[in-house]
C-alpha cells in the first residue's frame, strides 16, 4: 500500500509518517508532501490522507483522487493532533481496504 499524506507545510506530517512506519507493513510506501506537490504524487499512491490545514481543498483533491481511483479521506485530526502512528495508519489501511478491488 502507497499512502500519501497531503498538508499544508509538511512538519507534523513529516514527523507523523515517522510514527505511521512503526505500524506499516515493510512493503508499505508512506510520503508526506504540501498540497502543491500533489499532482506529482498522486499517481504512485494508493490512498491519500488530507490534512485539516487543506480542509478548503478537499473537494478537489477529493475529485482528483476518486477520478484516478484513489482512496482520499480528512485525516482524523485527534490523531493528527497526537500525532498518532497506529490510529493514522488504521486510518489508511481502511481506507485501502475499502477500495473496489479490480
């Protein structure tokens, strides 16, 4: 699984993608970059957590992702917050997981 966290600067969620590592599976891709990296991300990930900060731009983002058949979803801000590895990382694993299967 390719998880691609978007933001609005990149620091917590540099330090998130971090804690999220300790919880992934070896094989599993995790990136953390600002929304203006977005369209040169989105094709190598499988679902996209977007962070509160970019909230104004979900329904694009949201858009994007769902027309290129990505998962994309708001970060849970709790877990954002604590900068919570296991919760952020269960987050996008449902979220894959929830994805039609071709």
């Amino acid at each position: 699984m390719n998880i691609l966290l978007i933001c609005a600067a990149g620091m917590t969620t540099s330090i998130l993608v971090n804690n999220m590592r300790k919880f992934a599976d070896p094989s599993d891709k995790i990136s953390a970059y600002p929304l203006v990296f977005l369209s040169e991300h989105i094709q190598d990930c499988d679902v996209i957590l977007v962070g509160p900060q970019t909230s104004h731009m979900f329904k694009v983002i949201e858009d994007e992702a769902k027309a290129l058949g990505k998962g994309v979803a708001m970060m849970d801000p709790t877990a954002l917050a604590k900068v919570d590895g296991a919760v952020m990382y269960q987050q996008a694993k449902d979220l894959y997981e929830s994805l039609p299967k071709l």
